[in-house]
C-alpha cells in the first residue's frame, strides 16, 4: 500500500503562517498633545469635536478586521481547497480587531490546496500605502490588479523541493486603510507537477475579490 506523505516544503508551510498570525501587527500611536493656550481657553461643548479628531476618523475608515473565515463564498471554497472544511481555521492572534487570518487546506486524492486570506487594520490610509508597498516590494516579477480596492498586486512563484513542485499565488489589495493578502498555493503528489500558474493567479485573485466584497460590507469605522 503506497504512503503519502507531504514534502518539508509543505509541512514547514504552516510555521510561518503561525508566526505572522502570533507576532500579529503592531500599530503605535501617540497621544495628542494640547498646547497651553487651548488648555486656558473655554471647554468645548458637548457637540464640539476637535478638527483633528474628525480628519482622523476620516481618514480611517475601518476600525477592525472582519471574521476571515466568513469572507469567502462555500462555493469558492469548494471549487479552490476541494475537500477541505469550509468553517476553515482561524489562527490565533495577539489582536484580532488589528490583524486576522483564516485558513483552509485538504488533500483529496493527490491534489493539495492550501487558502490563506488575512486581514490588517492600519491606523490610517496612508499607514496601509505604505504597508502595501513594502510588500509588494518584497515580491517583485507579479502585475497589478485592477478594479478592486484602492490598488492590488498579484504575484505567482514555483518552488521545486525533492522533485516535488509548488506553486503559490498571493494577492495584496489595499483598501483604505485595511490591507487584505490572500496566499493560494498547491500541489500533485502524484504527478509531481504543480498547478498552472493561470490556475492558481485566477484562485487568489477570485478569492481576494471576495475578502475585500467582506470588508466593505462588515463593520466601519
């Protein structure tokens, strides 16, 4: 009887994702600071607002990440991660209304999918750009997606280990100041050939669509 056994590249697949959930995102924020004059002057009456205070929530337009494991259709699920339970998983986080991941994985037959969709709540617009290109940055040689979110980059890589191929897709949209990554990979034991790269650029794309329809239907700030 033959033994299946998933290739290091796929069993160390998971440690990353578990640390990025752990070590969740960061934000800092400092106090704002009132000079001596306006602490004199008369206090504001209950329906006043500081100027800044209203250009701050302006410029944030989502307070916290939605439930990840909520935001993409059964169906696509279904048809991307064949076989796997469409509750999916979330991994833990050190603060979910700042970053929160969802995923999903299955092996049916000799085909292997694995679906991460993670959401990260900046402090402002212009904090989220700036993640957003960092990252992208990072994974260069992808293309741009259009016609979702505020900008969107999409890159698809193969790695080969013990003659076992992978490929993985990941999508990055900034939305505001939320930035959504989906990362879409797989593999065929059997074979050992992976996905096409249309395959799997099509997946992460359809699902990052989804994530984002989530984000601006769940709560705002």
């Amino acid at each position: 009887m033959r033994t299946l056994s998933l290739p290091l590249a796929l069993t160390a697949r998971i440690s990353p994702v578990v640390v990025l959930a752990a070590a969740g995102w960061a934000l800092t924020s400092s106090p704002a600071t009132t000079p001596a004059a306006e602490k004199e002057s008369a206090p504001q009456s209950a329906g006043e607002t500081p100027s800044g205070a209203s250009t701050a929530a302006a410029s944030k337009q989502y307070a916290a990440a939605p439930a990840p494991c909520g935001s993409i259709d059964t169906a696509t699920l279904k048809s991307l991660v064949p076989g796997a339970k469409t509750a999916g998983k979330e991994i833990p986080s050190t603060d979910t209304a700042l970053r929160r991941t969802c995923s999903w994985n299955a092996l049916k037959g000799y085909d292997y999918r694995w679906l991460d969709v993670s959401f990260e709540i900046a402090e402002s617009d212009a904090a989220a750009a700036k993640s957003y290109k960092e990252n992208t940055a990072e994974k260069s040689g992808g293309g741009s997606v259009p016609g979702v979110g505020d900008a969107g980059y999409s890159v698809v890589n193969l790695t080969t280990e013990d003659k076992q191929q992978t490929r993985e897709g990941v999508v990055i949209i900034q939305a505001s100041n939320a930035l959504v990554t989906v990362t879409y990979n797989g593999s065929d034991f059997e074979s050992k050939k992976a996905p096409s790269t249309d395959e799997i650029n099509k997946g992460a794309i359809k699902a990052a669509k989804e994530a984002v329809a989530a984000l601006e239907g769940g709560q705002k700030a």
